[in-house]
C-alpha cells in the first residue's frame, strides 16, 4: 500500500479550489472559515483514494459535513461520512449562527431535522450518530479522514480517542483539528506532541485548524502516552514549550505563546468555553 506524501499539502492546494465549486455546502450554516472549508472540501474531493470512511467528530448542524460530503461527492467515493453531534442547540447559536444564516426560526433545540433537511443533496452518503460521541463510540471500520471539533472538554478525550484513533490506518490516514490553534484548548498541543512519531503536522488552515497525517498504528500504549486526564498545567506548560520546535515550519509560535497565556489565566480549567483571555 503506497504511503502518502506529505508533500501533496505544501503550497496549501486547497487554496485553488473555487468558490464556485463551494456553492452547495456553502449553504449550510457554519463557523468554518473560508480556507477551512476549502481545506475540507479538498480533503475529500482530491486527497482521499477511499481506503475509509470519513468520520466527524462534532457537526452541529452540518455546515463541515457539507463541505466535506460535497466532496466526497464530487469525486464519486464510495463508503460513508459519519456526522457525530448531539444535535442540540441553545437559542444564543440560534440567533448568531442559523437565523443569521437564513434558517427560519424554530421551536426546541434538536436540530438533527434541520441538519438533514439542510443535507439532504448527499443524503445517499451520510450517516448521522446523534448523542455523546463518548458514549456513541465506533464500529471499528477503517477511518481515511477524521476530523475533529469536540475535544472541548479534557475529561471526554481519552475516551473519544481510544475509541476512534485505533481505526486510523498507518500511513494513509489523516487527522483534522478544528480547533488546533485555539488559545482556549492548549491541551490538544500536548496528546499530539505525545504521540510521538505517530502522527506528523502536515498542514493549517486559517483561522484554527491543523492537519496531521497518521504514520504509525494507535495502539494501548500509545493511547497511555497521551493520556490527558492527568496532566497538570506544568506538564502542558511544559509540552507547548517543547512544540515550539515540532511546529516551527508552520511559523506557530505566537498561537503557542497565547495557549500559554491563556493557560496561566485559568489554572486547572479543563473546559474550553470556561477559558477566559481576560485577567480576573
């Protein structure tokens, strides 16, 4: 099985894809920016050979899944695109994101009708997993391309991780975070810098995300070695400092400096939503 070249992301390829080609997916609402959703779109439409499904990990309504299903689409692949979520939403996200966003008002906060109305154009394609993805778990079928945006909450990782990343298959699988660069998760910098030579960073994509190809099999004891629920701020501290080096190509340093920061601003917070950037 020939391994994939981490040179097929220099040059950001995903910035040629044109906004024309973006027309569909660009219709569901969603807090991507403009080259994530080109990066996505690009994944599936270009990267992927269909060796695996694609798994995403935290859909909210759909507007990543539409991106990445469009492509998966275009390039005629067969297998599936499994959209996890609880597909509940509060009324603030209503207001700010799918109201703004064109969506009717509506009663009650599942939106798993809505996201399937929303992505009913690759509805032959999808599969959705509605609930706590750490309680959800997977069928162990090979994973080409995950992609993740719900590890928000460090007492949920390990669980998340020992549950999908085994499935990842070594030298031909990739790993999408969302959220990589956000200051408020500085955690997700320590389990990939602890996973050693199991996976490489490959690619970024404005404003957050990263991406890193799988090298080698995620087994036990890898899983162990970055084990999160444990880690204290020293250790973080300590493993952000050590990344400087592993993500210097990227030119990262100034997102590193503010997941310090933003670390000593809340000590022992283990939530994304509850880190502040302000001081007390």
């Amino acid at each position: 099985m020939t391994l994939r070249d981490p040179a097929e992301f220099s040059d950001a390829p995903w910035r040629k894809v044109r906004l024309g080609q973006l027309r569909r997916p660009r219709k569901v609402p969603t807090m991507l920016g403009r080259q994530e959703r080109k990066l996505y779109y690009w994944l599936t439409s270009a990267w992927m050979t269909g060796v695996g499904d694609v798994v995403e990990l935290g859909s909210y309504v759909g507007g990543s899944t539409a991106h990445l299903a469009a492509g998966h689409a275009a390039a005629g692949l067969t297998g599936s695109v499994h959209a996890y979520d609880k597909f509940s939403t509060g009324e603030g996200l209503k207001q700010r994101l799918l109201y703004a966003g064109g969506v009717a008002p509506f009663n009650g906060s599942d939106i798993l009708p809505l996201a399937r109305r929303l992505l009913a154009p690759w509805a032959d394609r999808l599969v959705f997993h509605k609930g706590e993805i750490e309680k959800l778990g997977w069928n162990g079928h090979p994973i080409e391309l995950l992609v993740v945006d719900a590890f928000k909450k460090v007492a949920l990782i390990d669980r998340m991780t020992a549950d999908f990343y085994p499935s990842l298959i070594p030298g031909r699988s990739a790993l999408v975070h969302q959220d990589f660069l956000h200051w408020s998760q500085p955690w997700l910098v320590s389990q990939m810098l602890r996973f050693g030579d199991a996976f490489e960073p490959v690619g970024t994509a404005e404003p957050d995300t990263m991406v890193f190809l799988c090298r080698k099999r995620i087994d036990s004891q890898r899983l162990a070695a970055a084990r999160l629920a444990t880690l204290s701020d020293a250790d973080i501290q300590r493993d952000l400092k050590a990344a400087a080096d592993w993500l210097a190509p990227f030119g990262l340093q100034d997102r590193l400096l503010a997941m310090a920061r933003g670390l000593r601003l809340n000590p022992g917070v283990r939530i994304a939503w509850k880190m502040t950037n302000r001081p007390s």
